[in-house]
C-alpha cells in the first residue's frame, strides 16, 4: 500500500490518503480538489482519482477508468488532458474522451524501431 501527503501552501501537513495503485500525475482542479493519475499493474487498469480538501481532511470522491496508461495529468479551461507513454488524450471532467490530440508511433515505445 502506498501513501500521498498533502500539505498546505505552507508546508504544514494537513493529511494523508493510502492507496493500492502507484501515483504518476496530479494537477488542480479547483483551489480544493487534485485529480491523480493512478497506475495498478496486477490489475492491468489506470484511473483518475479525484481528491478534495474538506474542513482540512481528504474526502475520495469519483473516479475515472481509463483505456489506456496514464502518465500524466493537466486541467486547462474545464478540460482534462491525460497523456499514455505515446499519446495525449483530451477528456472532460465527467470523463467522457473528447478525442486522441497526438500519438507518437515512430519511437521505441511504440516497437516501431
């Protein structure tokens, strides 16, 4: 089991959630909600976890199940943006995929060498 750390702006530790699957991205939503990345290999799934802050104590709220890798996580102007080792996928908050913006197919990840 893995555990994440949230500290205030200055550096006072305000709380701690624990869990199964390995962090790879988080980015703010609100100035009271994160959403994280999370990669579970033995369960071959990745997910968005949403996160917010509540009279100083982590509230778990939705998740979002993925059909590719995530390995990183931005919010810009209402939409997600998650990318795979390859790609970057736009989502919106409800979790709808919006569209597949860029795939890079001609490097090792890809076995394209």
């Amino acid at each position: 089991m893995r555990m994440s750390s949230f500290l205030t702006s200055s550096t006072r530790w305000l709380s701690h959630w624990s869990f199964t699957g390995t962090p790879a991205g988080m980015c703010e939503i609100t100035p009271s909600e994160v959403a994280v990345t999370l990669n579970n290999i033995c369960s071959n799934t990745d997910e968005v976890q949403f996160i917010t802050i509540n009279n100083r104590q982590l509230v778990i709220g939705r998740k979002l199940q993925l059909q590719h890798t995530c390995s990183g996580i931005a919010f810009h102007q209402g939409d997600l943006y998650i990318t795979a080792l390859t790609a970057l996928y736009k989502y919106t908050l409800s979790g709808e995929q919006v569209s597949k913006m860029y795939e890079d197919t001609s490097g090792k990840l890809t076995g394209q060498n």
